[in-house]
C-alpha cells in the first residue's frame, strides 16, 4: 500500500486530472483526490485501523493535499479543502 501511495503521488495531480477512471469516467484531480482519500479509508477501515490511527492519517493526507493544492495555485480549493 506505501508502494501505491508514493507512486501516485510520483506522478503528480496533473496526470490524473481529467484522466478516466474505469467505474467513473473522466475525473477531475480534485475527484481523483477524494476518490484516493475515501478509498484508502475504506480499506483501512477493513483490517480494523483504530480511529486515532485512521485521523491521524487523515490529518497527514489533507497537509498533503493542502501542500500539493498551494503548489498548484487553487486557493478556492485550498479553503474548502480547509473545511473537510
């Protein structure tokens, strides 16, 4: 699972944005992003991650995501990002 996580983000939000998602179709970046969030909260929730681990993870993902927001100048994103 770190494998994935490090490749995706290796390949950057500028490769997913608009690209087709085989159960979805075309995906935003900002779709693909909750997409990535809700799916790696599912399956964590499966094998019984503890909440304070799972917010913990949380907390890391939206600074990365927060970070990667600001890198590309979306700061309309970046303030609803801020509410999630």
């Amino acid at each position: 699972m770190i494998a994935y996580i490090k490749k995706t983000q290796e390949l950057g939000a500028d490769y997913f944005d608009g690209r087709a998602s085989h159960s979805f179709g075309k995906l935003t970046r900002t779709e693909w992003n909750n997409m990535f969030a809700k799916h790696l909260d599912h399956h964590l929730g499966q094998f019984g991650v503890m909440w304070l681990a799972l917010e913990a993870l949380q907390i890391i993902y939206m600074l990365i995501v927060l970070c990667l927001l600001s890198f590309l100048g979306h700061k309309a994103v970046l303030v609803s990002a801020l509410a999630y």
